[in-house]
C-alpha cells in the first residue's frame, strides 16, 4: 500500500499522470495549463455584422455524416463549435455551437506553428535572425554539445525536413509527443531530441518538435518569449478585441509552442485578413511582404515539396502553412481535431473552424468541405 502511495505521488509530478487523468488532448486542455498572457490591442477592429443563418442551408458540403449535407447539418453533426465564413471584412456567416458562444476560448493545436514561424519571418526582416539559412546552433548554445544538430538550418525546420525523431505512435504514454505536451520540462526534453540521418531532407511531419525549436531561435534571437513577440509584433497590432493566452509547461515556464495558442475565434479571423492583405494592416506592414512572398512561393523543386496527399489534399507543405494552388488557390493554417484559419485570396474569403477533439472522424472530407463552401461562395 505505501509502495503504491508513494508510485502515485511521484508520478503526479509528471507527464504520465496527465496523460492518464486528461486521458485525451481537448479544446478546453489550456484550463488545466499554465498561460502566459498576450494583451489585446488598445484599438479594436471589428468586421462588418452580416451574418445571414440562411448561409447555412444555401451551402452544400461533401457528405460527411449524412446524405445530403448543409453546413448547418455538418456543424451541428460535427464536432465543430465555431465557424465563420468572412468575405470582404464582412461576416456574412457565424454559428456557435455545443455551448461555444463569440466570447469563448478555443485553441489552436498546430495551428500555432503558423504564428510561430511568421514570427520568425518578422525577426527576419528586424535583422535579429540573419536568415532561413542560419544553423539553429547559432541561436542555441544548448544544442551545440549535439554534433548532429550542427547543420540543421532554421528553414529545414520551418519545412519540416531535419530528420528530427519522434514516436512514431504518437498518443503512447512516453511518446516525445505527449512528453512535450503535457509535461513541464519541456527545454530538457528538447535537449534530448536526436536525427535520423537517413530521413533527413526528407519531409516528415513533426507534430512537436521543429516548432519548438524555432520557438527557441525566435527567443533567443529576439530576447523575449514567445508570447511577448507575439503579443508587440501581430496580435496588438491587428486589432484583436480580446486577449489571449499561450500554455506553458509550468508557471513562469516555456510556451507549448506546438500547440495551444488560446483565443477567441473573431480574433484568429483577424490572422486570416492580415495575411489576405498581403500582411499589411490598414496601412501597417505587421508581416513582411518578402516573407509571405517566399511562404506562399513553394520551391517545387526541393525535396520538401510535398505533392498532394488524399487526406490533406494540400500541393505543399510550406514554412508551416498548407496550401495549393490546383483548382482553387488557398492557404491553410491548420491544427489537429479541426482547427483552420482559411485564405483563399482569389475569392477575398476566409473561412474559420474550430472544433473539440472527441468524434471527429471526416478525415479526407475536411478540404472537400471547405473547397465547395468557397466555390458556392461565388455564387452567394
């Protein structure tokens, strides 16, 4: 009995418990973290209010539960709690659901690797960071002891290409995933990240890893955390009308930068109008031009170019953006369970979603979904 009170106790203090007790990864999980604050802008912008529920039964979407869809019928099947279809700063479509209203918290999941290497751009053009071709070694003195980091560059992690290992099931109780996810070590277990040699170059998804690190490059370079450079470099100055928050893996700790970027969805809406705009707000540049230039210009001839995959249905995977240019051209910031800020630049459209982890199942039907809303939209 005391072996068994004393197992129980020491393992309340670490990753294993939280994995067992949280049991899955949830859109409410950043109530169980700690969250660094990032403050709101002192000016709100706000999208013109013309919201027409009537969208909801005009817009047909792939079958996905059921045989005719609505996106009525698919958010309230779906697990999804907000969505807003946005054209021309005006919100022509806005629905909440399963207790989710405009002032609720969501999260991002791996939607946040999308702000953390525009983050990056922005350090980029500042001359904090010299460029996509730097060592990450430059910029992490910790990583120097670890001979084989020593030319991994800030762009094979923004591409996802510097062989970095990771469990290969993700959801194991000792994965690397769920250790930097609910653990709070998170700079010693990045000290402990090792290279497969023989996939580096090649393109291999890196749910917790590559972001991290540039998460350190970014504070390093720049002297400040991550939700501090978010907070002074994008989110005041997009007119955010609330504020956010980022998890950390302790009090006073290191952002989950991975993941768990926590907001209200308007406000995310706001990320997809600024990189609609060419990263300009209203007269501002907040993103480099160059950078979004060089994000949204794949090199098709590198290795890291991905061609389109059945469940993503994405040409490219590009300095943590998805996106495509066949058929209809958009850009996706995109988190696991339904997480998406969507750009579809030719239309003015963007398209928000976010949704809780438990049943969701559309798997491949998610681009279908949003492709058909954006070709209706044309009509509408």
């Amino acid at each position: 009995m005391y072996i068994l009170l004393f197992l129980s106790g020491l393992l309340d203090a670490c990753h294993f418990t939280r994995t067992f007790t949280r049991n899955f990864t949830d859109i409410s999980d950043y109530k169980f973290f700690s969250n660094r604050n990032i403050e709101k802008a002192a000016t709100p912008f706000f999208f013109i209010s013309a919201n027409n529920p009537a969208i909801g039964e005009k817009l047909k979407v792939a079958p996905v539960y059921s045989l005719p869809g609505t996106l009525n019928q698919y958010i309230n099947a779906s697990p999804t709690v907000a969505f807003m279809v946005i054209r021309n700063d005006s919100v022509l479509y806005e629905k909440y659901s399963k207790g989710y209203s405009r002032d609720s918290y969501v999260t991002t999941f791996s939607l946040a690797k999308t702000f953390v290497a525009t983050l990056v751009g922005i350090a980029i053009s500042e001359g904090k960071i010299g460029s996509v071709k730097d060592a990450i070694t430059n910029y992490i003195p910790d990583m120097k002891h670890k001979e084989q980091f020593d030319d991994v560059t800030i762009e094979q992690l923004l591409n996802m290409t510097a062989g970095i290992k990771e469990t290969r099931i993700p959801f194991l109780p000792f994965s690397i995933q769920l250790k930097f996810y609910y653990g709070r070590r998170l700079r010693h277990w990045v000290k402990n990240l090792t290279i497969d040699h023989n996939q580096k170059g090649k393109f291999n998804y890196s749910m917790v890893s590559s972001t991290q690190l540039l998460a350190l490059v970014l504070e390093n370079a720049t002297g400040k955390n991550l939700a501090q450079n978010l907070q002074e470099k994008i989110w005041t100055k997009m007119g955010t009308e609330f504020n956010g928050h980022w998890s950390t893996d302790k009090k006073g700790g290191t952002e989950k930068a991975f993941c768990c970027l926590n907001a209200r969805p308007v406000d995310f809406a706001k990320f997809g109008r600024l990189v609609l705009n060419n990263g300009n707000w209203n007269g501002d540049e907040v993103i480099p031009k160059q950078w979004l230039s060089q994000s949204f210009n794949p090199d098709t001839s590198a290795k890291q170019y991905i061609k389109a995959k059945a469940s993503i249905r994405s040409d490219a995977y590009w300095y943590q953006w998805w996106q495509g240019a066949k058929g209809t051209k958009y850009f996706k910031a995109a988190g696991m369970f339904g997480q998406y800020v969507i750009v579809f630049p030719e239309q003015h459209l963007i398209l928000v979603q976010f949704s809780k982890r438990k049943g969701w199942n559309i798997g491949a039907y998610e681009w279908e979904i949003f492709n058909q809303i954006a070709m209706q939209m044309k009509d509408l």
